[in-house]
C-alpha cells in the first residue's frame, strides 16, 4: 500500500522506501526478480534469440514466498491478472 501524506494526499516515496522497499528482505525478493529476469534473457541469447520484449514478464509458477523457481514467460496482462481472480 502506498504511503500518502494526509496533509496533501500525495505519494511519499521517500517513506515508502524508507519502511518497506528498503529492507533488506524486499531487497533480496526484488534481486531474485532481477535475477530470474537474466537467467531468461541470457537462456534466450544462448539460442539466438533477443532480450525479452517489454510486453513480457517472467512468472513464477511457484512463488517466490514459496521458494520460486520454476518461470516461465508470459504477457504482462497475464501476470498482472494472475492473483486478481
């Protein structure tokens, strides 16, 4: 949820940060995002293949709660819609 300053109802991302996406736990679940990201992109170089179009997202099929692993690639409208049922 994001943090809002009551006086004027703006985003505080400096809070944000500071309380949530500065911690070091949510700073290892975003590498392990980044990282299953590479290993797909350099999977896709090895055959010859480009970089992941920006329409695309890797998906865990396992969450990464859960222990991850297990991607694949999808549309960004499946992934965002995924847990949205």
């Amino acid at each position: 949820m994001p943090y809002k300053d009551p006086k004027t109802g703006k985003r505080n991302y400096k809070r944000e940060y500071r309380e949530y996406h500065g911690k070091p736990k949510q700073k290892k679940n975003r590498a392990a995002r980044n990282g299953a990201r590479s290993r797909i992109n350099a999977a896709r170089k090895r055959r010859g293949l480009g970089l992941l179009p920006r329409d695309k997202e890797v998906d865990h099929k396992r969450p990464l709660s859960n222990g991850g692993g297990n991607t694949r690639v999808v549309s960004r409208s499946t992934n965002r819609r995924k847990y949205n049922k």
